[in-house]
C-alpha cells in the first residue's frame, strides 16, 4: 500500500534497510515496523506486511536518531543567528531528533524558567527534542553557582558555562560535588585564559607566519589536567567538551584507565581539519578551541576509534554573514556543523579507515545517550521511533545557501563530501526529507 510523505500513517514499516545499531551494520536487509510513534518490531529480510502502509527505504543505512552533546541555537538574545525553530530544522536534517543547548545566551539559561523555556519552545517547533545545560555560575561570570536542584528538576541535563571556562578551581570543585549528588555531569569548557590570552588560531607555524596572535596546546592541556583531578576526588563525572589536542586525549585516556569518571567529545573540524585552513584568512576557519595540527587531528581519530573519545558533538555555532565578514583577528569564534557533520565523519574517519560506519554511529547515538542519561540512542522494539535514514555513499558539495540554518558560517563550502542523511523520523513522524528522496 503506497502513502504519502505528507501523510505518514499511525503505523507503517519501511523496508528494504539497513540497520546499523549497537556498533554493527547488518549484513542483511531487514525492517523496521513503526506504530503510534514507537518501534513495533524489526528485523532482517522482508515482514509479513498485512496490508500495511509500506515505505521503500531504498537500501539505505536505518540508525538510531542522531544525539548532539553540543549546540548553540542563540535564542533568546542572538535570534538573527539562530532560534530554537531555525536550530530543530537544522538538526532534523542533519539527521539528529535530539540536541543539547549550551547556556552562552542572552540572558544566559542560569535559572529553571530559562531552562522550562528553551524546552517550551523545542515543543513548539516539535522537530527535535532539546535537553538544555544550565550555567554553572550566574550569568557565567565565573563566581556565584546558580540552584543545580532547580535546574535538573526543570529538565536541565548537565551544567557549563561553555564559551568561557571556570577560572575559578574552587567553584568548578564545589560544582562538580554537587552535580554528583544531583547524578549530572559538569561539562567543562577548557581552556586557561592566563596562556591563551588574546589568541585567535592554533599557536605554531601559521600564526607565526600570518603575524597572528596564537593559542597554545598548553592553554587547553593545563585545564583539562586541573579539571580531570577535581573530578578524581571529587569522584564526579566530568565531560570535556571538544578536545583538540594530542596531550588531551593522552591525559583522557590515562585518567580513565585510572578510574576517573570522565568522559569526552569531539568535533568534525577538529578530525577533519587543520591551522593551515587560516592561511587564507577566512574566519569561517575560526573556532575555539582552534584548528590544530595533524597530530592532534591524528590522535583525536585515534581516541574515537579506541574510546577515548566517546562521542562526536558538532558544536554548532552559528553567526550572521556580517560578523563572519570582519577581518579574522576580529570576527567571532565558531562555525555551524549539524547539518555536515554525518558526510564529514564518513568522509574524514570512515572512508580513511579510522572507525567503522558502525563506531561512527555509535559516536553520533549511543554513546552520546549513555554520557547524558538520555532517551534515545538505539533501534530496539518498544522504544520511541526516533531514526533516520541514510546514504554512505551518496557525494554532494556543501552549499551553505540550502541550509536549514539561519547561518551560513561552514568550513566546508564547495568541498565534496560523502554522506547524505535522506530522512529523518521523530517518534516516527518525518521530520526532515532530503529533496531527491
């Protein structure tokens, strides 16, 4: 029985997939049966239909719903850069059904009615679920702790003051006892203001050739050591939010070794590129933390492949063609990334040998649900239908101008990719449809 995308049925079952979950891609074709907005049944080769609504995935790649652990959708304050409904259409076509906010806005999200508010308005748009992290301390100055208990009681996931790092050793100490106790993590922006100063790229032999001012490895490495011995004692859990450098995921991977309750992320600009990017002077190539070297690009890969690394975030920041026109040393730090981070995983981890399709699936669902305590993240029946549906192989060329963003700020204009999510369903209703789907 044919159905229209314009009219997905109560209960359906696309066929012709394949199901990639738990960290495998299934040598077989199977099915997926979705009712009332939940995983009714799947499985391998072809269902006894019963006259059901049938959708023909067309051999494409099923996942689990794609889970951010890092976005910035600037409402409220920065509106012409993003909202919440501008951000969700930028998710579901990058293939995520859920997005964790960071708390940089205008006012900042340090109270429990900004943090009811950003998820009033993910309700409305009803095209991604949003779980906020709230400020650590009152519009993230870095010295008062805002009411954790109210926040995590008004849906709030974790706490930061992402865009600025806690200088403060004594407030990230008492902030990291007290999430344990609330069972949240602190996800910590890391950065040493002392040894970074006033740095706009990666410190070494393209900032000294463009006569730029540079932030050192050591700048990120020194938090990230002071942070990771806080959580030690503290016996909390620490997330570190895009790690960008070799001695980074060195001291990660010690520290969990060692038993320390930490976990981490990383962003496709950090595996994908490096400091020479800046050598034209685009600030579509400035972010904080900076594009580093190839070691650290190589070693970010490494600590995704082997966990170290547990999940990828895209750290989406989206910024308006006018500041992203000033010169580089003035304009702001950040790119947007949703709806290109799939085709840069598969291209740059995937297609080099470095994960598997699976382990990149894992980092982009499974692995990002467990970090958070989040719903979502696997295919399994009786769960809600958050999934999508993708093609590894499909090429396409970055064309800021079709982004569902309200930015256009992307390292990868006019770069081939490969990768293309074709739809993506939130509780079994289409979200996202690529055009030639």
């Amino acid at each position: 029985m044919e159905w229209s995308w314009q009219r997905i049925p109560a209960e359906y079952v696309v066929t012709n997939i394949k199901l990639c979950r738990n960290g495998k891609l299934a040598k077989r074709k199977g099915f997926l049966h979705v009712r009332k907005g939940r995983v009714e049944g799947i499985g391998v080769g072809t269902p006894a239909l019963d006259g059901l609504p049938v959708l023909d995935g067309q051999g494409k790649i099923c996942a689990p719903g794609f889970i951010d652990t890092h976005v910035h959708f600037r409402e409220p304050g920065e509106e012409e850069k993003e909202t919440v409904a501008s951000g969700c259409r930028s998710a579901a076509a990058g293939g995520y059904t859920g997005v964790v906010t960071m708390p940089n806005t205008f006012p900042a999200i340090d109270n429990a009615g900004m943090v009811r508010y950003l998820i009033h308005r993910a309700r409305e748009a009803n095209l991604c679920r949003i779980y906020p992290a709230g400020a650590i301390s009152y519009k993230r100055e870095g010295e008062a702790m805002t009411e954790f208990a109210d926040m995590v009681d008004a849906g709030a996931v974790g706490f930061t003051d992402d865009g600025s790092p806690v200088e403060n050793g004594g407030l990230m100490s008492n902030a990291l006892k007290y999430a344990r106790v609330l069972g949240v993590p602190i996800m910590t922006h890391a950065e040493d203001k002392t040894i970074v100063g006033k740095g706009v790229m990666h410190g070494g032999y393209w900032s000294s050739r463009l006569g730029m001012s540079g932030m050192a490895r050591a700048g990120e490495d020194s938090a990230i050591f002071r942070d990771i011995e806080l959580a030690r004692s503290s016996k909390a859990h620490l997330h570190i939010c895009h790690v960008s450098t070799k001695g980074a995921v060195e001291m990660i991977r010690r520290a969990k070794s060692e038993g320390v309750r930490v976990t981490a992320e990383a962003t496709p600009h950090h595996f994908s590129l490096d400091h020479s990017k800046c050598r034209d002077f685009s600030p579509n190539f400035k972010m904080n933390p900076p594009l580093r070297e190839q070691d650290d690009i190589n070693a970010i890969a490494e600590g995704l492949a082997d966990g170290t690394i547990d999940c990828i975030a895209t750290d989406h920041a989206p910024h308006t063609l006018t500041e992203k026109e000033h010169q580089f040393d003035q304009a702001p730090f950040g790119v947007v990334g949703l709806e290109t981070s799939l085709a840069v995983g598969i291209t740059y981890l995937v297609n080099t040998g470095a994960l598997e399709i699976g382990q990149l699936v894992d980092c982009l669902t499974r692995n990002p649900a467990k970090i958070l305590n989040l719903p979502g993240g696997s295919l399994e029946e009786g769960v809600v239908a958050d999934f999508v549906l993708f093609d590894p192989d499909q090429e396409w060329t970055v064309d800021p101008t079709k982004f569902e963003s309200r930015s256009r700020n992307s390292s990868y204009i006019g770069e081939k990719l490969t990768g293309k999510v074709v739809a993506t369903f939130l509780r079994g209703r289409l979200t996202y449809r690529w055009d030639e789907f």
